[in-house]
C-alpha cells in the first residue's frame, strides 16, 4: 500500500475490499500520518491490522521526522511545516506532540527501512540500484524523489515498490524495474494497493470511495512483473 497520509477512510474502503487474511502479508510503504485530517484513526488501524496478518510497516520520512520533533524544538517547528500540525490536530485540535499516545509513538519506532521477499524489493523512496539493501544511505530511502525518466534495475535483479513521489495524476508510475505507488491521495488523487501475486489494483479517494475497477489504469502491465508474491 502506497502513502496513506491521514486518510483514513481511504484506508478503511481499501481494507474492507482487501479483506486481509492471517496468511496475507501487508506492507505499507510509509507516509501513514500527516497531510491528511485523520491520522490518528489511521494508526489506530495499522495497530490492529498487525494482529490480522503478516504486517509490515516501512519508516517514511514523515515517520522519521515524528521521534526526532519529541525531542528538538527546531526539528518540532520543521516537522510541524510538513504536516506535522495535521497530525497533532487528529488527536487534539491545537495539541501538543505529548498528546500522541505512547503506543502510537511506539508503532512509528518499530517501522522498518525496508522489506525484501524472493522477488521484490519495497522501500519508502528511492534506492541506489548497485548497493545492497542494507547498505543503502538513509537519505536515499526515505527523502529522495524518483524521477519519470528509466530507472536502473536494482543489482538484485528485483522489482522495486516504492512510494513517496506523489503521482498527481493518480496513476501508479510503471518504469519496469521499478513501480511508485504514491498516487496522490492526501490531495485528490488515491490511496493505492496493490496484490503483487496477481496484479490487482485497488485504488480509494481520500473520502473512501473506491474507484471503479474498469478505470484502474495499468492492471494487465502490473501483472506480469508483480508475481509470486502476496500482497
């Protein structure tokens, strides 16, 4: 699942479509909280889906910024100018970072910088195509843009899923090697997901209304490369 940013009736209309299994694995790329007006409803759910099925949660750097604005006012303020305010609102219209419940606060510490199975490779933003994932710099996985232009398959020989670069079109980017799947949905776009065994696209708009399936773009070309895997 691509950035849900605060959306959570985006989240809500995806999960009720999707309907994870104990044997599914879910991943989310990162971004789940600020921009949108409900984040905190959002964590709430990312909490309880981790008792539904395989969940895994990757630090975005909106997550990344979340630990660090507990602690330093500067990095507080630079927070709060990303987005940051949305997210203290959800919990308390004009609170404080101290109203975010600890277990929430614990959630974003667990976050993960990346995730690989057999056949795909999943990182909030970018990734150096010749290092290994562990090795990747920070900067590089969760704050660099990925340009619309062909992008060198990872050494790996994996497909990539990315987020993080908003596609304003509402469209998932398909450069081959690489898939981004942040389609916009904190603005008007939507919240996507995607099975990666058989190509299923479900897309929700930041109201929760699904889009209608006959107008998911790119559901055949996803299929080929988006294979042996779960969701």
């Amino acid at each position: 699942m691509g950035d849900i940013h605060g959306c959570a009736h985006a989240l809500d209309a995806i999960l009720e479509a999707i309907e994870p299994q104990p044997t599914d694995l879910f991943i989310s790329l990162g971004d789940f909280i600020d921009m949108g007006r409900d984040t905190a409803a959002v964590m709430d759910r990312l909490i309880e889906i981790e008792q539904q099925c395989e969940f895994v949660a990757l630090l975005g750097n909106h997550e990344e910024m979340l630990p660090e604005a507990l602690t330093n006012e500067r990095l507080r303020e630079s927070w709060f100018q990303h987005g940051g305010i949305d997210t203290i609102n959800s919990y308390r219209y004009g609170g404080r970072v101290e109203d975010i419940p600890p277990d929430h606060i614990d959630f974003v510490r667990r976050c993960r910088p990346y995730y690989e199975t057999d056949h795909h490779l999943y990182v909030h933003a970018n990734f150096d195509p010749n290092l290994p994932l562990a090795e990747q710099p920070d900067h590089l996985l969760r704050w660099t843009l990925l340009e619309n232009e062909p992008h060198e398959p990872h050494v790996s020989g994996k497909t990539a899923i990315v987020g993080h670069t908003e596609q304003r079109n509402g469209e998932i980017l398909d450069l081959g090697c690489v898939m981004g799947i942040d389609t916009y949905c904190h603005g008007y776009g939507w919240l996507t997901a995607i099975d990666v065994l058989s190509g299923q696209v479900w897309q929700a708009s930041r109201w929760g209304v699904l889009r209608d399936g006959d107008d998911v773009q790119g559901m055949k070309s996803l299929a080929p490369q988006l294979k042996t895997e779960r969701v």
